[in-house]
C-alpha cells in the first residue's frame, strides 16, 4: 500500500525521524537481497517535532548528507509516514465489482476518515472475503494529511530527490520483516481454524520518540498502532535521574550505557510496558481469541542492551529482536559488515521502504 507510486528501476528507502536520516537502497538476484547503499546522517534536535518538519533547511542538508554519504545510485525515494496525520482502518464492505469498488470506498473515507477527504491522500487494500461472509469482504483503508505528504515531498525536492512511493511505516515494517529468515514470520493467507493454530507475532519499531505496532496472524495485518513513546523517553528518564543535559545524557546512553542509573531504566521500562500493553488491550478487545505469541522488536531502542529480555519477563510474551541484515547480503569491499549488522535493526522501516524496487 501507498498513497501514491510510479514506476521506477530503482528506488531506495529514506526514513526521515525526529533524529535522523536513514537511506537503504538494496538490489535483487536469484541468491536474495544484496546492499548498495547505506547511510545514517543525525538531525539536530526539534528539526521534526512529532512528525512536523520544523527546520526544513536542516532536514534538507541531512538528505543532501545522506545521498552523498551513501554514493546512492538513484534519485528516487520511497518514503514512510506515521503518527497523528495518519489513519489507518480495516472496514468490512459488501462484496462488489471493481468497477463499483472506487466509489464504495469514497464512501467509505468519508464516513470513517475525520478530515475532508480533498484534505488527504487515501489508499487501500483487499484482505479478503469477511470469514463466514462471502457477500462481504475486508479492507484496510489508510488516509494521510496531504499537508504532511507535501511538506516532506519538499524537503526531498529540495534536495534533488523524487518521491515515488508514500508508504505509513507500519506496512514498510511489515515489508521489511518479509526479508528477515522465511521460517521467522509465517506465510499470509491461511485459513484459521482455532486459536491454537494460529501464528500470532507483533512486529514492533521502536525509534526515537515513535513506536509502530503490526500484529500479524499467519501473516496477514490484523492490528497497527502508532504510539508516541521510545529513545527520547529514555534520554530524558537518564537527564533527569543523572542531573545532566540532555545532550549529555544521550552520550550517556549511546557511549557509557553500563553507567546509567537503573532508577533511569526502571521508569523507562515501566513507561514502554503499560504504553505496550495499552496497545495490546486495544488489539485484545477485537481478537481476544487470537492472543499475541510473539514480540519481533526493531528499531533504535532494539539497540538497548537485553531489552528483549527486559520485556519478555515484564509482559509475559516470548520476545526477539528482528534484524533485516541476517538476510541481505553486505559486500565486505564496500561496507563494514560487522557495524551494520549491529546497527540493522534500527534500519527495518527503510529497508521496508527499499522493497518497493521490487513491486510488481
């Protein structure tokens, strides 16, 4: 899904964070996935403020970074959205032809989407036919402010590149967890007979101050979620326990991380557990029959030492970390292997993003 696409040879993934760029572009053989390009440039703090960019000309230059950090190949760009400006639903509609689909769901948008339906980009994706209920059938709808697509449209123009896909970061996470080892996340489309029998993971990306949630059965989408909490609640939890800047304490926790205070950690912990858990009631509520299994984190906060540890013991689930680089190949000549491979998980949404080359 994406609210808008065209054609394009190559496309690679920008992530643009309230704390940085990240740029992968990726290529395709028989053998699998393979690395072209890679890079992370920083943002300066307040540049993106809850997914408002503020400071364009600073967001403009780390792209300009990025590109040539990267020596990437392409101009064009798949990019990802998420938080408030987005809205994601799955609706149940009565089955109709395709001619009569595009109306049925402009009709749709405007009963469930709150802003005017001129006033954002609208897309969509059949599920399948409802179960039990083959005269309906599901459909995920996803609606952006077009103010928000336009402004980071400008930010990548300004730097010389072209947006070909928007994509929301939820379904560029799930596309990335589709690189990670096939026996990781089972194959879409089977039919559920029973709880037992179901295959139940929830990918979650936690970045900087966003935390993107994907709870999959058997491989197809059945919950997403954007929450505001991640590293910036950390860093903030260190400055406060340690009564230094925050700029110090976000060295802290990037360079010195045995010497952070576990009062620190204990109220982040507590914090991301009821934030988690707010969001798993809310996914409970409509598929209690069809409880969560698995935890697949990612993002920057996948870095945090025995963090999977941390929150498999606090909420009970079995709990991993999911990196994109245990599947695509890294060439030695061009790429420190082992930094990459250490960094990766935080690289999921772009990665997600870079898949987009291969749509059919």
């Amino acid at each position: 899904m994406s609210f808008f696409s065209s054609r394009s040879e190559g496309i690679m993934g920008v992530d643009i964070s309230s704390t940085g760029i990240k740029l992968v572009e990726l290529s395709r053989s028989r053998s699998g996935f393979e690395l072209v390009s890679l890079a992370t440039i920083p943002l300066p703090r307040d540049a993106i403020v809850e997914n408002t960019i503020i400071d364009s000309a600073a967001v403009t230059q780390a792209l300009v970074e990025a590109v040539n950090a990267a020596k990437a190949s392409t101009k064009n760009v798949a990019l990802a959205v998420s938080g408030n400006a987005v809205i994601i639903k799955t609706i149940t509609i009565p089955t109709v032809s395709e001619f009569e689909l595009e109306a049925q769901i402009q009709y749709e948008a405007d009963q469930h989407v709150p802003y005017d339906i001129d006033d954002v980009f609208l897309d969509f994706f059949i599920q399948g036919m409802t179960a039990d209920d083959p005269e309906h059938m599901d459909v995920v709808l996803a609606a952006c402010k077009r103010e928000v697509v336009e402004d980071y449209q400008m930010v990548l123009a300004e730097a010389g590149l072209t947006a070909k896909c928007v994509d929301c970061a939820v379904f560029a996470l799930e596309n990335g967890a589709e690189v990670t080892d096939q026996h990781t996340l089972p194959k879409g489309g089977e039919q559920l007979l029973a709880d037992e029998d179901a295959d139940v993971h929830a990918l979650i990306n936690i970045g900087a101050n966003m935390m993107n949630i994907n709870v999959l059965i058997n491989g197809q989408m059945a919950f997403v979620r954007d929450q505001f909490y991640g590293g910036q609640n950390l860093t903030e939890e260190i400055q406060k326990e340690h009564d230094i800047s925050y700029q110090a304490a976000e060295q802290l926790k990037t360079d010195d991380f045995d010497s952070v205070h576990p009062e620190a950690l204990e109220r982040f912990y507590m914090g991301l557990t009821s934030e988690l858990v707010r969001s798993l009631d809310f996914y409970s509520a409509s598929r209690a029959e069809f409880p969560v299994r698995k935890l697949l984190l990612s993002g920057g906060c996948a870095l945090i030492p025995n963090i999977a540890t941390e929150l498999e013991q606090r909420l009970g689930i079995d709990t991993a970390i999911l990196n994109p680089f245990d599947s695509i190949k890294i060439p030695a000549r061009k790429f420190d292997e082992q930094h990459i491979r250490r960094i990766g998980p935080m690289l999921m949404v772009p990665v997600g993003l870079a898949m987009r080359s291969f749509d059919s």
